[in-house]
C-alpha cells in the first residue's frame, strides 16, 4: 500500500462525521471558505517513502477544527472527539494500516470570508 491522499481523506471524513454525528462539517480538502463549526483535512506535511519498507508510506497530515472566536472549550471538545474517534478506528474504515494522532497544536485566530474563527490542528501519522 502506498500514499494515497484522496483514499485516506475519504476515509477521515466518514471517521469524523461519524464521531460527530454530523453536527461538524467535515470538508476533504481545505475550502477558499467555510463556516464554524468545522473540521478540514489539510495537504500532508510530508510523505516520507518506503518506510520502514518497499511500498509503504509514512504521511505527516493535520486537520484543523475551527470553531467560533470566543469558543475555546469547545474548540478543545471537538478536538479530542476526533482524536478519540481516530484512536477507535485506526485503520480508518480499513483505508490505511494505522492513524495516530501525535499532537494538538497551533492554537490561533484566523479570519476566514471576513469573519473571526478559533482554530487549532490535529496532527497526524498515518502508515499507508
């Protein structure tokens, strides 16, 4: 199994709605815009190739929960229900060998269509 971005986005997307009862929206790729609450599976960071062996794929990936400026705990809250429902599932529906989340990070305030939204990532390791 090698690197395939658009198989194991699908894949977190069916994760994440799930696990947010689709009270989340949940887009594949990063949108030019989007309303809170959201989650959004980002390009990975890195592929790293054959690791540890021919044909299989080590990618560094986030997805980014964004919610409403002054809503920090739950920005928190949706944050660990993706990471509990990647821990749940790690081979994402059977789309890649294993998902780990690593880390939560990069807590900031981003302006999207003109409006203020509270973000912050879910880092990822998937072996595909």
């Amino acid at each position: 199994m090698s690197w395939d971005r658009p198989a194991a986005a699908a894949a977190l997307v069916e994760v994440l709605e799930a696990a947010t009862a689709s009270t989340v929206t949940v887009f594949d790729t990063p949108p030019a815009t989007f309303n809170p609450p959201a989650l959004v599976v980002n390009y990975p960071a890195t592929v790293t190739k054959h690791n540890p062996t021919f044909a299989i794929d080590l990618a560094a990936l986030s997805v980014l929960a964004a919610v409403g400026v002054s809503e920090g705990d739950t920005l928190d809250g949706l944050l660990d229900t993706a990471t509990t429902a990647i821990e749940a599932d790690p081979t994402l529906v059977a789309a890649v060998q294993h998902a780990k989340p690593v880390e939560w990070r990069n807590w900031r305030v981003l302006t999207v269509s003109g409006i203020d939204v509270l973000t912050a990532e879910l880092a990822l390791e998937i072996r595909m």
